[in-house]
C-alpha cells in the first residue's frame, strides 16, 4: 500500500490509471491477473490532509 501512495504521488492517479489499462490490456484473458471482466472498474481518491 505505501508503493501505491507514492506512485500516486509522484505520477498522479490519472497516470495510474493508464498503467492499469495496460496491464491488463496485455493480460486480456487474464491468465497473470486473473479477474471476471477484461477490465475492472478502477476509482481512486488521493487526499493530502494538512
């Protein structure tokens, strides 16, 4: 989980977001990722509280 916060901070969540569509466009039957859809619904919210 820390891993992903600093991703999301460092490239953003929209830049994540692509990622994600391509990992699992390269895994489209989803043999590496397995999953019901070829692609999942994906939200996320990054709050920074001061």
């Amino acid at each position: 989980p820390g891993d992903l916060v600093q991703a999301a901070l460092s490239r953003g969540l929209q830049e994540l977001g692509r990622e994600l569509r391509q990992i699992e466009a390269a895994d489209a039957g989803g043999a590496k990722h397995p999953r019901f859809k070829a692609s999942d619904d994906a939200t996320a919210m990054l709050m920074r509280l001061s």
